[in-house]
C-alpha cells in the first residue's frame, strides 16, 4: 500500500541518517585494513561547527561593506576581486566553502562507516552508499523550505532516485566487477541529481536531464581500490559525487529540459564502455591506483627500526621498480625473522608472478 511504501522509505532514510550520525561521532581515529587511513569525518565536523566553515558568514550588511578603489571591481563583501591599478590586495585565507563542505562531511561519514564495517543503505550499492545520503541531507539541512514538508520530499527524492537507478540495472549494471566505478560511484551521483531536481521541483524532463548529465562525466570511470579496500578513493569519490550531482542538477534546472544526449543513450555508453573496459580497472585492484602508489605495511613497533633503514627501503623500492614495474608492496617481517639480516626485506610486487628477495 502506498501506506507501507512511505513507512519503508521514511525507514530507509533514518538508516542513511544514522550512518552519518554515527561516522561523525565515531571515536576510532584509524579505519580498518592495512592502509591505515585516517577517519576525517570527526575532525570536520568539529571544524564546521567551530564556525571554520560558517554558513552565515557569506554575507555582510551594505553598511560594513568597504567602497571600492576608484577603478576596482567589487565581490562579496565589498572586497575588490581585481583592484585598482597599483593597488596591492592582500591574500584572502577564507577556505569555507559551505554548501562543499556540508556535503563532503556527510559522504565521507557513510563511506567511513562502510570502510569500517558499520550499517549502510546501498545505494546503489555499499562502495557508492555516501553520494545519496550526503545529497539528501544537505537538502533537508539547507534547502528544504519547511519541516512540514519533509517527509514528504524525502519520500520523492528516494523514490525518484531508485526510479532512475532501475533504469540503470535493466539497462546496464551497478556493479564494478562489470562496469568499473561508472557503474557504482557514476550511478549514485545519476540518481542524486535526478532526486535533488525532483525535489527542487523541476519537471520531468530536467529530472532526465539531470540524471543524464550525471552520468555523462562519470563515463570510463575506473574501479581500482588499493588491497582491494574500500577505502581509497572511494570515500572520497563519494564527496565528489555528491558535490557533482547537485551541479548537475542545477544546470538542469536552469535549462528547459531540451537536451541532445539522452538518458537512454548514456546508459548505453556506460554499458558498451564498461564492456570495453579492462578487466584490471574493474575492482580487480590489478591496475590504476591500485598499483601506483607505494604502500609500506610495517610490521615493527614504532622506534624500533632507525629512519635510515626506511630510507634504504623506499630506494630499493625505486631501484626495482625503474619504470619497468609498479611501485612495489614492501613487507617487513614481524619479529624479524631469525634467518634474515635486519636490512634485508622482502619486496613483493603487486604481480604474484614477479617477486623478488632483497
């Protein structure tokens, strides 16, 4: 009934609402795995609410606003975006973005909270599950009109969203192992846009529109976590997203509908791209970031090993690589084992058949 509809929607969202709570609030400093990356979804939101990034703070009365020099042109708070001739400008440090910051917050809360094992919607599906929930709370936070209309819009903006990711399941896939990141990160940020226009009321031609131009600069999109992890860069693809669906969205809803590519045909681009695609950069995390970066997985405790036998081992790292290979997964022993000299280590490449004993 349309009853339990609206009930299991209004639930799917406290669920997205939750695991962003819960990613913000979080006291652990590391995610899991061996990259050993830090959560930043605390440490931001503490800076947001310090007032780093404070929303009010973009605007200023008429009568505290400075005149310009004779000659200038005036921005935001009667500052000079381009002085007067002769006139030296000193550097402007505000680095508050809010409407980014706000949505980069709430993305890479759920993304965090999956990295680590905690409960997410997929939407569409665990590795993308940051993208809507960030979209959807910043409109509920800093667009919606009124709290009376609430449950109401989120009920649209979810529905509209699985309307559009439908499409892309019976026209294509939404899984990496097939279609690469475009099938994942590229589908979510479709599927926000096209919610976030619905909700701003626009019509269905600029949802269309909205959910095409998202997908459209996601296309070739690859999928190559480091150790397989979600982690990298997949929390931060989810902020980016985000920040690009409402851009979509918004030129969307500037324009009349009226558009020269298709949803239709980016669904089919998407496919045959991701037919296309190599098997490497398709969540095998056998080629991109999943083999260019160094990764040092020390098994030792800190102060145990002097900074120069870390030195020696990034150069011996260098030395093998020269170009020819990947940068290599250098693994030290813990404990050292009883056979092997403290400087020697053992550098294994990213490809199983070539692994080398230094």
């Amino acid at each position: 009934t349309p009853e339990e509809v609206k009930a299991r929607t209004l639930n799917l969202w406290n669920v997205m609402n939750q695991s962003i709570q819960n990613g913000i609030t979080s006291n652990a400093e590391y995610l899991p795995g061996k990259l050993k990356v830090r959560r930043r979804a605390p440490s931001l939101y503490k800076n947001l609410m310090k007032g780093f990034a404070d929303y009010a703070g973009f605007s200023q009365s008429p009568s505290q606003a400075q005149p310009a020099a004779k000659g200038a042109v005036s921005g935001i708070n009667g500052t000079d975006i381009i002085p007067a001739a002769g006139v030296r400008m000193p550097r402007s440090f505000k680095r508050s973005l809010p409407a980014l910051d706000w949505i980069s917050l709430y993305a890479i809360a759920v993304n965090e909270e999956n990295a680590a094992g905690g409960i997410v919607v997929t939407a569409p599906t665990n590795g993308a599950a940051g993208t809507i929930p960030a979209v959807l709370k910043f409109y509920l936070d800093f667009v919606c009109p009124s709290t009376a209309h609430a449950e109401q819009d989120i009920v649209e903006f979810l529905l509209t969203a699985a309307a559009i990711g439908m499409l892309y399941k019976r026209g294509a896939s939404i899984s990496a192992a097939e279609m690469g990141c475009q099938g994942e990160v590229g589908v979510a940020c479709s599927m926000a846009a096209a919610a976030f226009t619905a909700v701003m009321g626009g019509t269905v031609e600029q949802v269309e529109n909205a959910a095409e131009i998202g997908m459209e600069h996601n296309l070739g999109l690859t999928c190559d976590p480091p150790m397989g992890l979600v982690v990298i860069p997949c929390i931060e693809r989810n902020a980016l997203a985000g920040v690009k669906a409402i851009t979509a969205a918004q030129l969307a809803l500037h324009g009349d509908g009226t558009h020269r590519v298709t949803l239709d045909q980016v669904i089919a681009t998407m496919r045959q791209t991701g037919h296309d695609m190599m098997s490497k950069y398709k969540e095998t995390s056998e080629g991109g970031l999943a083999v260019s970066i160094l990764i040092l997985v020390c098994g030792f405790h800190a102060g145990k090993w002097e900074i120069r036998h870390l030195c020696f081992l990034i150069d011996i790292c260098l030395l093998l690589s020269s170009g020819q290979r990947p940068p290599l997964l250098i693994i030290m022993p813990t404990p050292p084992h009883p056979h092997l000299h403290p400087l020697t280590y053992l550098a294994i490449s990213p490809s199983p058949s070539s692994r080398v004993s230094v």
